[in-house]
C-alpha cells in the first residue's frame, strides 16, 4: 500500500527531483560568510559574554490573536515581576545586556525600556507583535519591521541597530530588509558558534550575525503549555551546567559565549538564581568581556582577523 507521505515524496516538488540550480539557489539565499571572530576581545579578554532577554511579554499571547485572560497573565509576569529581578541583578554584578523587545510590548511597557536604556542596556528589534515573520509577505515583513524600529526609538530614546526575529528564522526577504534598514546585525540564525558575516545571495552585506542556539536559551529547557502534548521541565541546576559547559567552551576557544533568556520564563523565583550564578561563575575567571549585543557586532566588525 502506498502511504500519503510516500505520495507526497514522489511529487515534482520532491527535493530529490530538482536541478542542482534550485537547492543551490537556496541555500546561497543566506548563508554564513567570513568569520568576524576577532583575535582578541576588548581590552584583551580572552571571552567575550552577550545576555539577552528576548521580552515577548503578552506578545507570547497576542501573536496568535488570542485573548485568553490567563495566558496573558503568563506573559504580564514577565514586565510586572522579572524584568524588575532581572534589572536587579544586572546592576548588581554591573553587566549590560541587550532586551529584544516587540513593539507591542514597547507600547504597552514604555517605562520599562526607558529604564533599561537609561541603564545602559540595549534594546533590540524582536518584531511588531511576536508575529511569524518568515510567513509573511515582502510587505507586511518591511511595513512591521520599519515600525517596530520607530517605535523601540521612539520609547527608549535610542535608534535600534540589530534585531532578533521574533520566527528565529528569516523569511526569503528578511536579509534584504535588515540591509534596507541600514542594520548593523542580526541575531537569529545558527550558522557558527562565532559571529560571522552574512551572505546573500553569495554576495556580502556586511551585516553581523550573532549567532543563537537552542542550546543557549531557557525556552526548551522550561516551557509550559497546558494544552499541549509536549511540557518540557529541566531542573535549574541542570539548566545552570548546561550554560556553564557552554561558557568552558567560549572561554577554551577564545570566542563568544551568547545566551537567551526570556524574562517570564527565568525570571521566576526558582529559575533567576540562574541567571545570578552563572554571572558570578563567569566573574570568577580572568578576562571576560561583558558586552551588549551591538557593542560586540560593532567590535567584530572593526577588529576582524583576516583570512
């Protein structure tokens, strides 16, 4: 008997059946160019360390146009509870981070990102309103990322310079809009462990890729969904070895250590000690480099090794 999936296989649009033209073409559309890993780090650090928050907020609710009261509660938590354990934190080890925030959550929490840049913290484009921008059309991707960027400057008092797409991924456009914008990096692609240059088309664009892992983010690890099949539970401890054997491997390789955090999600009682005993981790060795997201993009981009 021939399944619907063996069907489905044999069909033109099976990727065994194309021309080597067609899967060249797309993996050229973007991909990883020259290595912008520096040979040494600012001030001769030996790692250099980039915490981020990506702050969907409520956004993790309204992407889906969904109004459910308690889901929106999930994401209120993040502004009203962990942002503030969060700045705490960050203030009292003296360690700037970068938030990517949806304009949406700009919007709605403009104190807080006002508070974050007067802290010297970064904030980031992360969409219009987590919405899936790889399944968006050209326009509505550029029309929602051109207002996200006027709004984050608009709240905060300062002009975005680099994103994190709210899909981590791109859609066949995305490149080209961040070029459009005039972006120094982009950080949603996992190309590398090291930040690197990206290529459309074969061709460079000189834009920064900082790149994430699933690895390095507290979203699989913690995740609850009452609706769904798949509830993924780590325990902190573990969560913290894990960042930790991460962060042994920046430092033996002289490269970067990059995490991603989401504030209702590691901002709660039980799980914010991570964040707080990682850093102290981090402190204890010698030459680390705590650095904002485009701080790092624009240090890469000057201090490049050449090949």
């Amino acid at each position: 008997m021939v399944t619907k999936s063996n069907t489905d296989k044999t069909s033109s649009e099976a990727s065994w059946r194309w021309e080597d033209s067609k899967w060249q073409k797309i993996i050229d559309k973007v991909r990883a160019g020259r290595s912008l890993k520096p040979k040494q780090w600012k001030n001769g650090a030996q790692v250099a360390v980039a915490l981020s928050f990506d702050s969907d907020h409520e956004t993790t609710t309204l992407r889906w146009a969904d109004d459910s009261p308690g889901r929106l509660s999930q994401g209120q938590y993040g502004g009203r509870v962990a942002i503030p354990r969060i700045r705490e934190v960050l203030s009292r080890y003296s360690v700037p981070a970068s938030f990517f925030v949806p304009a949406v959550v700009a919007k709605i929490h403009p104190k807080e990102q006002r508070a974050l840049a007067d802290e010297g913290h970064e904030i980031g484009i992360h969409g219009w309103i987590h919405e899936l921008n790889s399944e968006l059309s050209y326009s509505d991707e550029r029309d929602l990322m051109l207002r996200s960027a006027d709004v984050l400057e608009a709240v905060s008092g300062f002009k975005p310079v680099g994103m994190r797409t709210p899909s981590w991924d791109f859609s066949q456009n995305t490149l080209s809009i961040c070029r459009e914008m005039g972006l120094l990096y982009d950080s949603s692609l996992m190309a590398d462990d090291e930040p690197y240059e990206l290529l459309e088309d074969g061709k460079e664009t000189g834009i920064v890729e900082l790149p994430v892992e699933w690895i390095r983010d507290d979203h699989p690890y913690f995740n609850m969904d009452r609706f769904s099949s798949v509830r993924p539970y780590t325990s902190p401890s573990s969560v913290l070895e894990i960042f930790k054997a991460e962060f042994d491997g920046a430092y033996k390789e002289r490269g970067l250590f990059l995490l991603t955090l989401h504030p209702h999600i590691s901002g709660h009682r039980s799980r914010i000690i991570i964040l707080e005993k990682l850093i102290e981790y981090i402190k204890s060795f010698k030459d680390v480099w705590f650095g904002t997201h485009a701080q790092i993009a624009a240090y890469c981009k000057e201090h490049a090794s050449v090949e």
